[in-house]
C-alpha cells in the first residue's frame, strides 16, 4: 500500500477577483452600489436604504438628495427577486416623502408597479407596491394614472390577501381612488363590494375602518346601492352596530347606512332588518355626541320619503328629537334641526312638533354662536311655519321674530336664507306681519339681502320684502330705508327666479301712489317694458308689475298707453304730459315746473282740491312718513279726493285762489324749514264739478247723463266748433296766452275756455269720474281724444241687447252718441 500523497489546492484562476466584505458608513456609497452590476450587491444596498429610509423623513429627503430614486425606480422591475423585494420595500418607504412623490410622477413609476401586482409576485412586493400606490393615490393626478393603467382590478384582488398589511394598504388605496366618480362605478362593475364586505370581518380596526370610509363613498351612487342591498349589506352593518366592541365603527358604519336610505327600497328593508329601530335607538340611549349625530342624519335621509315620514310619525320620532336639543353639543342640535326640517314636511309632524313645545327650543338656538346651528334652526323653522298659521303664532310667542330680523343680518348666507322664509310665512297673518314690520323694522333689516351677491338670498329677500309690502305701513317703511332702489335693480337680474320674484314685490309695493311714484322716478317702468319686449325675459309676474305701476300712476299710464279705462279714476293731481313711446321716461310734474316756458305742446293738469286741504293734508302726511323726513311726491295723492264736490267759501276765497293763479306757479314754504313745489288750485275746475253735480246727476236716464256732462264741457271750453270751420277755431293760440299769463308750461285744465278734442275728452273724464259716471279716455292722433261709454238698449221681444260702445261728440253736436266703428265714428276720431 503506497504512501498517500496530499492533495494540492487548485489556485483561483488569474483573472478572478477575490471576494472583498465593504462595511460602508455613508448613506451616498451605497447609493453609489445601486448602479451595480452585482445582484447580491443591488440586493444587500436595497436593503440598506430600507432600513435607512425608514428612521425618519430627513433620512427620505437625503436619499432624494443623493439620487437614490431613479435607481431604485429601476431596480422595481429587476429580474432577481431578492432585488425586486429590496427595491420595493426602499420604494414604498420612500414614497410616505411629498418631494418623491413629484419626482416619481416624473419618473412615471404607477405603470411599473401596478404591473408587480399580480398573484404570483412575493407578498412583500405586494405589501411595499400598495403602499407606495397608497401614497402616491393621495394626488389627482396619480389617481387618473392609476385608474387608466387598470390598478383598480388587482387592487380588488388583494383585498382578500392573506397578509394583513396588504388589505390595509389596498383598501386604502381604493379609499383615495373612490373619491372619483369613474373609480366608484368601477367598483361596482369589477363586483369589489362582497371583498369590501368581507373586510368588516377583520381582526384590525383600521382595516374596519378603511372599508366602511371606502363603502360611505361608493354606496353615493344608485346603482352601487342595489348592489350593496343583494350583497346583503345591511345585515353585515347591522352587526357592527350590536356590538358594543365596534363603538368606534358606529359612526362610520351610521355614514354607510345614511347614504344607503336615499333609495326607497332601502328604507323599507331596513323595516324588516331591525336597523330602523336601531336608529331610534341611538338616538334614544345616550351615547357619543359623534354617533347621535350621524344617527340622526340617517333618520333625516329615511325622512326624505313621505311613507317613511308616516311610520317615523307611528314610533314618536318628533319626542326623541325634541329630546336631543337638550344635548350641549352644536353638531347633534344641527343635525336634530334638520331632521325636524325634514319630518315637518308631515303636515301631522308638524302639530307634534308645537304640542311637545318644541318650537321654542328651536327659536332659541337662532341666538347660537355657532353658523351652522343657526341656519339649522331656521331652516326647521321655515318647515315648521310653512302653511301652518298656529306654528307662526307660536314662533311669536316664543319671540321669534326679533332673533329672525337680526339674522337678517348676519354673515352665514344660509341663515339669513331660511330667517327670511321664515318671516314670509309669518306674514301671511296680518296681526304678526304689523308686528314685524312696526316693531322689528324687517324692512330696515332686509335692505342688506337685497343687495347681497348670493342668488338664493336675493330670491329669499325678494319674497320677504312682497309679503311684508302688503301692508302700507310695511310699503312707507321700505320707501324710507331706502329700499326701493336695490330692488327696482333686480328687475334687471339675469337669473330668472329673482327677476320674477323682484317684479312680484314691485306689483305689490304699487299698490299706493308714493311708492309707484318714487319706482318709477328709479326707472321702473323703463325697465318693465324692456322686459316685457323680451320674449326670453317676459313673464306674466313682469305684465303684473308693469300694469300695477302704471295703475297708481295713471297720468304716466295715459301718456304711454294712450288709454284710462272707466275703472282708472282721474284724481287731483293728474296730468297730461302728452303721448310718449314706450320706453321714454315720462318727466314728473314737478320737474316740468321747473323747466323754462317753451313751444311745446302745454301739459293739462287737474286739481280741485283747496290750497289750503292740501297744505293740511301734505304735512299730516309727512308726519305719518316720518318725524324727520320731508314727502316731496311730485303727484298729489289722491287720499281724500272725493266725488261729492267741496263747496266754495264765500268770495273771498275765489278771489284768493284767483290771486295765487295770477302769481304763478310759486313754490310754497314749508313750516319755514323745506320748500315743497305743489300744484295750484283750480277753482274754475272745482266750480265744474259742483256744476256737473247739480246738473248730471238728476238725469234719471243714462243717455241723457252723458248728454248734460257732454253740453257742460263743450259750453266750459269754447261751444261748438262747426266742422267745417273747426282749423279756425284758436285753441292754440289761446294756451299760448296761458302760458305766458302764467308763466309755466303746466295749465289747469280749468282754465283753458277755448279747447279741441283732447283738452274736452280729459275734461270730461275728469268731470265724470268726481261724481261717478263710468267713462273711458282714449288717445288718438294729431291732437284728437275721445270718450267710450257702454250703453244697454230697451229689451225687444223681451231679449236684452248686448250693450254697445258708443263715443260721446264734445265738439260739434254736443251729446251725440255715436256707436263705434260707424263712418261717423270714425270721422271723429281722425283728420
């Protein structure tokens, strides 16, 4: 046996390089090794930074610094797999830093890791690749990329991965995502509501958590609604909210049931379910302020339906929530508010409401600090007092109508919305409309509404101030605020509802003649008829207000419309300014006072009213206005004209009014403080009347009435005027002397003794509607007017004739009826 020889150690090849171990101390090498062509280096660097990265935010910014990211962004797709983890776990700690995440949008790494997320890739790529998409989903941006590559497909399919910190990261990836409404249909249409479900089953409340925040956002869609009732989600949120250890779930699982009961079918599943009555019992039992609030919402979205209104009314849901007002917490009394909001749109709801007194509670709470309490409080109150006189009563007992005026103002756009309403419901009743206005100046406290920029508040404003105009007092205190001229500009709104509900108060606060008066200073009637030429913009509430402004001030509505009808009643202070288009604005009277005698055609104006009645009067209803105010209405009111003519004292008093008609047309003093123009006395006018009462009004038949008023004005202004020599006959000429013996453009009508066709038809009208004959005034061309009376014939073969229209001739055969539409007729009314 030979001698054994020891083996001898093949030496390593020349061109090998020996192993060398490197322990690195600065976070820049091992950036440096993640370019290396070594996979047991790139894996061990990997790791490294992982391990760096993860002590903090500061170490993340380094690596940045260092250009640790492009890489490492590389590195995700690597074919080892050990690398491929590495880099992950680096990628997905990286990205919690906001400065990486902007440079992986650049770097556009979504495509990359959604393309790791399949099933047989390591379950730590899956952990550290959801991460990072769960941080990078936070932008808009990164969450269109991530729907557009179709991450949300194995995203779902995570869901239901074994490793916890998966579910959590996918779940809340999915969570970011849903807040699109394209990702929330995907959901549905990818069937991720039964692994979401799942999910409420985990041993990790934020898992919970995640899923029931994901379910609040997707179940806002209808269709993923039904989907949740087949998946039977209510009994899976039902047993979360019996179980005492998911307290902290409540809430969320309350949000998830709130969205579900906006559909109808939910609401009557949730009957049989028992999650109805578990609601009441939230409210009911106290419990975190957070989950009665959220309890409370979702009774208000099963409210929303008129047969859940009725069984909420069976099991005394308004006592719970007239209970829970009482709770010191904004959020819950906010949200109880609403509820009641809601409920009281059950006619019976609302009697319970004012039975258990809980009206009052809520009329306190306008008084909270808090904005969101208070337009709650007003809104349920604007719910409550809806329709229901004895609600309205009771806001006022518990004095509500001055926390209501002084939310007027306040800052929160909301409360100021619903307080509105709210006083336009009360002032359907007339004694709490007086109490409004007088005592509370609502009027005062709307002018700001009226000029806000919100749309709903200017329509909320708008309402209040037509239902609160209907009184005079409330019309007087708005034309002394100063809150005519906010709301005739909103008749040239462009939003619709305003404009129509502005010309609405308009029409109402026409209702007298100082209000019209001064709109129509503020351009009113302009604006009206620009309106109502639009065949957009025109509605019947516009004709309403143009037609009620002209109705209060008919000297305007006859100078445009050419037309008085016999119920347009001349009153003292009218005048005929001639005939205007529509569209011009026609001059007050007082303004053409002011104006220097000229060639144009005179303006007739009619006043029978003593000076000294009207001084009287003027001050009375200057001191009715206001204490401080001076009333300077161009147009006399017609507030104690009356038809029964005043009778004249001694001569004394003709020759004084004689006197002040010879000195002009001089402006009175007022109690020595402001100078008030007014109209003079016209006493032939006056002794007109008390002529036409003593011989018209005997006549016993109706023909012969308008024949006598007829011979009294033709005999008053020159006689008759052949027709054949009527271009002879010198009316112009003599109102030319009139004008300049009274040295103004203006002329009672009284006093023109030599006049044509119109001057007659005024004077006639005039004359007629002091002692109460019915008549109509009509306007035609060049200088031609005409009356229209309605006659009944004698009955033949016991039928009664249909009466007719006739005109009444003032000028040539004095009385002459002559039936409308005939050739003399005709020949009347034109050259």
């Amino acid at each position: 046996m030979g001698k054994k020889v020891k083996k001898e150690v093949e030496p390593p090849p020349k061109d090998a390089f020996d192993p060398l171990p490197i322990e690195s101390k600065q976070a820049a090498t091992v950036v440096l090794m993640l370019d290396s062509p070594e996979e047991d280096v790139l894996a061990k660097a990997c790791e490294a930074i992982h391990r760096f990265a993860e002590k903090g935010d500061e170490n993340r910014s380094s690596l940045l610094g260092l250009g640790a990211m492009e890489p490492l962004t590389r590195l995700i797709s690597h074919e080892d797999k050990t690398v491929r983890r590495n880099a992950f776990m680096a990628v997905g700690v990286m990205a919690s830093n906001n400065d990486v995440r902007r440079l992986m949008k650049k770097l556009n790494i979504i495509p990359s890791i959604i393309s790791k997320l399949l099933p047989e890739e390591d379950v730590v790529v899956h952990e550290f690749a959801t991460l990072c998409l769960a941080s990078l989903s936070v932008d808009f941006t990164c969450k269109v990329q991530i729907f557009d590559h179709n991450g949300l497909e194995p995203l779902l399919r995570l869901l239901s991965s074994p490793d916890p910190d998966v579910k959590k990261n996918s779940v809340e990836c999915i969570f970011n995502l849903v807040q699109d409404l394209p990702s929330r249909v995907a959901v549905r249409e990818l069937n991720g509501l039964p692994p979401l479900l799942e999910l409420l089953h985990s041993d990790f409340p934020i898992i919970q958590q995640l899923a029931l925040q994901t379910l609040e956002s997707i179940t806002k869609d209808a269709e993923t609604r039904t989907a949740f009732r087949v998946e039977q989600g209510f009994n899976r949120l039902l047993e979360l909210l019996t179980t005492k250890e998911f307290s902290d779930l409540h809430v969320d699982a309350l949000r998830v049931i709130s969205n579900c009961l906006e559909d109808t079918e939910s609401t009557k599943l949730i009957q049989g379910t028992g999650v109805l009555e578990k609601l009441l019992q939230f409210i009911i039992t106290p419990t975190s302020p957070e989950v009665q609030t959220n309890a409370v919402k979702a009774i208000s979205r099963v409210a929303q339906n008129s047969e859940n209104r009725k069984i909420l009314h069976e099991q005394d849901v308004e006592k719970a929530l007239i209970d829970m007002l009482a709770v010191e917490n904004e959020g819950v009394r906010t949200a109880v508010c609403r509820a009641v909001a809601v409920m009281s749109n059950n006619l019976s709801s609302k009697d319970t409401f004012r039975n258990l007194d809980g009206i009052r509670p809520i009329v306190q709470l306008l008084n909270s600090e808090g904005n969101e309490v208070k337009e709650a409080a007003a809104q349920a109150l604007s719910s409550l007092t809806n329709g229901n006189e004895l609600n309205a009563y009771a806001v006022s007992e518990a004095k509500g109508e001055e926390l209501l005026v002084r939310l007027l103002q306040d800052s929160c756009s909301g409360a100021v919305i619903h307080a509105a309403s709210v006083l336009t419901n009360m002032a359907s009743q007339e004694a709490l409309r007086c109490n409004i206005i007088i005592t509370h100046c609502a009027m005062k406290a709307l002018l700001e509404p009226l000029q806000s920029t919100d749309n709903h508040t200017l329509i909320s404003a708008t309402q209040a101030v037509a239902a609160l105009a209907c009184n005079a007092d409330g019309r007087a205190e708005l034309r002394n605020a100063g809150g005519l001229l906010p709301l005739v500009k909103l008749l040239k709104s462009n939003n619709t509802e305003i404009r129509r509900n502005a010309c609405w108060a308009v029409s109402v606060c026409a209702n007298d003649e100082p209000t019209a008066t001064e709109m129509c200073k503020l351009g009113a009637l302009e604006i009206l008829q620009e309106i109502n030429c639009s065949l957009n913009r025109k509605n019947k509430f516009s004709e309403a207000a143009l037609q009620r402004l002209l109705d209060s001030n008919l000297s305007v509505k006859y100078s445009l419309t050419g037309r008085l009808s016999h119920t347009d009643i001349i009153a003292d202070g009218f005048y005929d300014p001639g005939q205007a288009r529509m569209g011009d604005r026609v001059p007050a009277l007082e303004d053409i006072a002011k104006q220097v005698i000229n060639q144009h055609r005179a303006i007739i104006a009619v006043n029978g009213k003593p000076q000294d009645q009207v001084t009287a009067e003027s001050v009375e209803d200057r001191q009715q206005d206001s204490p401080t105010e001076t009333r300077t209405s161009p147009v006399l009111s017609s507030k104690g004209s009356s038809r029964t003519p005043s009778k004249m004292k001694g001569k004394g008093r003709q020759e004084d009014g004689k006197q002040r008609d010879e000195d002009g047309y001089k402006p009175l003093q007022d109690a020595g403080v402001v100078e008030l123009w007014t109209l003079p006395y016209d006493a032939a006018f006056h002794c007109l009347i008390t002529q036409a009462a003593k011989v018209v009004l005997p006549q016993n038949e109706e023909a012969e009435t308008y024949t006598a008023l007829a011979t009294l004005v033709c005999d008053a202004m020159g006689g008759p005027v052949d027709i054949e020599k009527q271009h002879d006959f010198p009316w112009q000429l003599h109102l030319s002397e009139l004008k300049f013996e009274l040295r103004s453009n203006i002329i009672p009508i009284g006093k023109i003794k030599k006049g044509t066709y119109y001057h007659r038809a005024l004077l006639f009208k005039a004359l007629a509607d002091r002692i109460g004959v019915s008549c109509s005034l009509v306007r035609g061309e060049y200088c031609r007017a005409w009356n229209e009376v309605l006659l009944s014939s004698s009955p033949k073969n016991g039928f009664y004739i249909q009466p007719q229209h006739y005109i009444i001739d003032l000028m040539h055969q004095p009385g002459n009826l002559l039936k409308c539409g005939t050739p003399a007729a005709t020949q009347y009314q034109t050259i």
